[in-house]
C-alpha cells in the first residue's frame, strides 16, 4: 500500500545526484470528455526539470500549456501515466494529502491574482501558513512582512487588494506563493494582465528567486520573457516540442516539429565513449542536446587527429546520410561529462528531410562545409589516411 506524509522537500534524500530531476512527467496523456467525445489535452508527454531551472513552456491557445502546470501542481490528475516531484508520485495522493504537500513544496501565481477581497495583503500572504499550520502568529506576520519586501511591496502590507494596482496584486501574489518558503515556484501566464513595464518588474523577481535557488516553470505567451529564462519548453496539440529543434531548424513548421518529436530518440553516452565510429555504416542523425562531443580523423599512424568540437545543438551523422558513403570521422563524448543526444534512425531521417526541402538545405550546407573540410584536411596534411578522400 502506497503511504505517503506530506513533508518539505529535503534535496539529500531524495533525488539522486546522477540525475538532479526535480520534476518528471513519464508518459502523461489527458483526456477531457466532451459532447464530440474525449478531447485529449496531453499526449504521452514525458518531460524532466532539474533544480534550480527557470523554465518558460509557450504554446498557442489550447495547446495543452495549463493543463500540463496542473498536472504538476497536482491541481488536476493524469487519465494515464505518471508524475513525480523530488521522486513522490503525486498521482497517487488524494485530495486531502495534495493539498498539503502542494502547500509545503509548491508557491502557485495565477495570472488574475486570486487574493481575497476582503483581506488584507499581508493577510492574504499569511494564508498559505495558516493552511499548512507553520509558526506561530507572530512568526506568520514577520515571514510574510518578509516575503512582501522580497517583492518590493512590504509598506502594501495592511491594504486591501482593490487599493492596489494590478502589477502590485501579482506582487502580492507572488509574495503569498513565496510564504511558506516552497522550493517549486508555478506560474501561469504571471504577466498576462501586466502592461510590459510591469511585467518586468515581475520577471526580475523571478530571476532573483531561481538564483536564490528556486525552480520555477512559468507558462507565458510574452516572447520577450520566453526568451529570457534559462529553457523554454514549447507545447502544440499537447504534445511537448524539443526546444533544441526550434533552435536548430527553424525552418520546420509546427506540424513537422510535432512530427519530428515523436520519431526523436534520446540516447545518452559515458564521457570518452564513441557514438560513431570512423568507417562503420551511417545509420543515424544525431542532436546533441546535453553535453558537448569531439570529432577526430584517424590518420594513417593510428593517431586521433582533432577536426571539431561539438555544442548543444550541433548535429552530425548527416553527410553520410544523405551521401550514402561510411562514417568518415569518429564522434566521442569529451572528457569532461556525459552526452545526451537525441536521434533519428535513417528512414525517419530520409522523411524529415522530403518533408522539409529548406531543412534539408540547410543539412545539405553545413554537410558539404564539413566534407571540404575535411578534404582540405586531406590535402594539406599526408599523415591522414588517403581513403577518406
């Protein structure tokens, strides 16, 4: 039988130093009933964020954003899969139980604020204290002082709401979702109701609380701001989009990006191990999306000779793809830590680039300056092996 106590979230214990995933959505898919039948928000979403990420998920109108912030929150259920926060299934908690973890671990800000009227600020900022029963009176008043002066509003303190303007109301807000000290702060579209100059002030909060050592996933439809935090998750037609392929490829419309998605492998590769090796058959276009790789030549002697270093988001595989000629380098995972890549297999390869004749030029571009580059390798030094050309 699953137990469970709400408790603050304690980083020793219970998230493992290899991975440093805070939040994990495994295989997620809600569905809405509808007179037309079941509308599915999210589709078999799998998504992780580590401590300490500012995270900004964008998408258009009913792509899916809100409801994946309330499957994390908890404030709405998966039909199927799973989610985890610091390693708890908070799938499986009732009501009761969710509510209280979600008020010791979560600070949630809405885009229309949600105080009560007929409270006070400071009052609204201690509720979240009274509901999970932390410190004493006096302990509330002092934390919540503090919290409204973190935001830059603490002489708001004994005001009503309506006395307030809407940018010093997300503020309360904001301080209120700060006043029990979460580790996780959720944001939807914070700044929807804020003309620009406001939303600023509220983004700066937000960048003060992450390097405080906060998380923070944030749904915004402000490119501006989505540009500013440290990764951007984009959603269309519930699915999750790779951020790295909109970087990559921006040729891609969303339907091929939803597409590309779904054929994308994730594979992961100890520091110094080969992802492919020189004069083996090309079988797959990789991404590199954590990590960074190195590209060698093996010269004639057997020495490794250095042709390119490899970032997040650089790509390789495809020369050899699209020429149908052997691996003509090795790539490894450099010395320093692990790489991730994501792939796709040769078939799902070939219909990337039919589907998308200005991304294949772009593979095709990059592929033909490497291939000369190469060549010209060839040419200005004898000690590499002649077979390559």
């Amino acid at each position: 039988m699953f137990r469970f106590l709400p408790k603050k979230i304690s980083f020793n214990d219970t998230i493992e130093d290899s991975e440093k995933h805070l939040i994990q959505l495994k295989g997620v898919v809600k569905a809405f009933k509808t007179e037309a039948g079941d509308f599915l928000a999210l589709k078999n979403v799998n998504l992780s964020i580590g401590i300490g990420e500012f995270v900004g998920v964008i998408g258009k109108s009913g792509s899916g954003k809100s409801t994946l912030i309330n499957m994390i929150t908890g404030i709405d259920r998966p039909t199927r899969g799973e989610v985890f926060v610091a390693n708890n299934p908070i799938h499986r908690l009732n009501e009761n139980r969710m509510a209280q973890w979600r008020g010791l671990n979560m600070g949630i800000v809405f885009q229309f604020f949600q105080l009560l009227p007929i409270l006070t600020v400071i009052e609204n900022v201690m509720l979240p204290m009274d509901f999970c029963n932390l410190y004493n009176p006096r302990q509330r008043k002092e934390k919540a002082i503090q919290a409204l002066a973190m935001v830059g509003i603490a002489e708001q303190a004994n005001k009503l709401p309506s006395q307030l303007s809407g940018g010093e109301q997300q503020r309360v807000a904001i301080a209120r979702a700060l006043a029990n000290d979460p580790p996780i702060i959720m944001a939807d579209e914070p700044t929807g109701n804020l003309d620009s100059k406001t939303s600023a002030i509220v983004f700066e909060v937000f960048e003060k609380l992450v390097a405080s050592g906060k998380t923070i996933v944030m749904v915004t439809h402000d490119a501006d701001l989505a540009k500013k935090v440290t990764r951007t998750i984009i959603i269309a037609d519930g699915k999750i989009i790779e951020e790295f392929l909109t970087k990559t490829f921006p040729a891609l419309t969303q339907s091929q990006l939803v597409w590309t998605t779904s054929k994308l492998k994730t594979l992961k590769f100890a520091q110094g191990s080969s992802i492919i090796n020189q004069y083996e058959p090309a079988e797959n276009f990789y991404i590199v999306t954590k990590g960074e790789a190195d590209v060698w030549v093996k010269t004639k002697s057997g020495k490794d000779y250095h042709v390119d270093h490899l970032k997040r988001g650089d790509y390789f595989g495809g020369i050899c793809l699209i020429r149908g000629c052997p691996s003509l380098t090795t790539v490894r995972a450099d010395s320093k830590g692990a790489l991730e890549v994501a792939t796709l297999d040769k078939d799902s390869f070939d219909q990337f680039v039919k589907v998308s004749p200005a991304t294949r030029e772009i593979i095709q571009k990059t592929s033909d300056q490497r291939y000369q580059s190469l060549y010209d390798l060839i040419e200005e030094n004898n000690h590499v092996d002649p077979s390559l050309a």
